[in-house]
C-alpha cells in the first residue's frame, strides 16, 4: 500500500506544541506536505512548517518530534522538516477543530 500525503498528515496530527493544546495541523502550522517514491522501494518525506513565533523555546522540541514520527511510518527512509518564516503564522490559521479544542462551548 502507498504511503499517501494523508497518512502523513495523520501522524502530524499527533504531534502537538507543548504550550498550547493543539496538533500542529490544526493549530494551522504545518504547510506543505511531500511525499516521494524512493529508489530503495521506500519513501522521503518532506514538511515544510512553521511555529507559532520565530522565538519559541519548544522549536527543536517539535521538529524533532516531527521528524521521529515520520521515521515511523512504514517504508520511510529518508525525512526532512524545514521551518519557515513565511508566510507568518496567525491565529487566523488555527482550523475550525483546532478552535473548537481551544474554546469548547
């Protein structure tokens, strides 16, 4: 079975940022997902994401975490996650579910 963009984003949707009770997807910060076939019958995986300020003490924290997970999934060899910049992260990119979390009525 081919590992798909959506099985990654499942697996990011468990790694979440310590000081705020969301998973980076819903909390709007992952924004690019690739997947390619590899050589050696295997998978690269590459996520490109940000954090909530270019000041966050937890940065390395959640890249690594990013990084084992990917690791983890079947067949991956090879896994890279870039942090940006840009475009500057907002709670405005927070999804409708991850503001659900933050605000339970």
């Amino acid at each position: 079975m081919a590992l798909t963009k959506e099985d990654v984003v499942s697996v990011l949707r468990t790694c979440r940022d310590p000081e705020i009770p969301v998973n980076i997807v819903d909390l709007g910060l992952v924004y690019d997902v690739d997947v390619r076939e590899a050589a050696e019958s295997g998978y690269d995986v590459s996520v490109k994401m940000t954090l909530t300020s270019p000041g966050c003490p937890m940065s390395q924290s959640i890249s690594a975490e990013v990084h084992r997970k990917l690791l983890g999934l079947d067949r991956v060899r090879h896994a890279k996650v870039d942090l940006v910049w840009e475009p500057v992260w907002h709670p405005s990119m927070i999804t409708a579910e991850g503001r659900q979390h933050l605000n339970p009525t």
